[in-house]
C-alpha cells in the first residue's frame, strides 16, 4: 500500500494488491478489466489507473497486459507489488 502522487500534486493510494477489478482476486477478470481500458476506453482500474502497472514502468499499457497474462498462465514472476512508488 502506498500513495502515487502524480505531476499536479493529484494523489491516490494504491492498494499494493494489483486486484484492478476489485474482486478479492488477481486473476483473468484483471486481465480482462485492463484490455477493456486499454483498448476500449473501458473504466479505470480501481482504485486508479497505475494499480494496474504489472510492469512496473510508471505507465499502464499493453506492457502490463503482457506480464499480468504470463503471471496467471503461466506461473511468472508476480507483479511489483510493494515496489517503491506503487
């Protein structure tokens, strides 16, 4: 758990679980949630958009897509969680 604060002094805190669609659960209903707001303008991750960073690069892109999958599928290594900044 942390707070982001973003250029504007704009802030939110960021739950340190990754759980984007706020289920109780990492899992493909995540993945799914963060195609739908990439690609479709779908709603914003909850509880802010860099709660979906999965790499940990400071932006939410198809990046985050990418190693969120490998991480449900395929057993890879598991998001930033706790990283600094997240």
């Amino acid at each position: 758990m942390g707070t982001l604060i973003l250029p504007g002094g704009h802030g939110f805190t960021i739950s340190g679980t990754h759980d984007i669609d706020a289920n109780g659960g990492l899992d493909i209903g995540d993945a799914l949630s963060l195609v739908e707001y990439i690609f479709r303008g779908g709603p914003t991750p909850l509880p802010g958009p860099f709660n979906a960073d999965f790499s940990c690069d400071q932006s939410v892109d198809i990046g985050d897509i990418t190693k969120l999958v490998d991480y449900i599928f395929s057993g890879g290594t598991l998001p930033c969680l706790g990283q600094p900044g997240l």
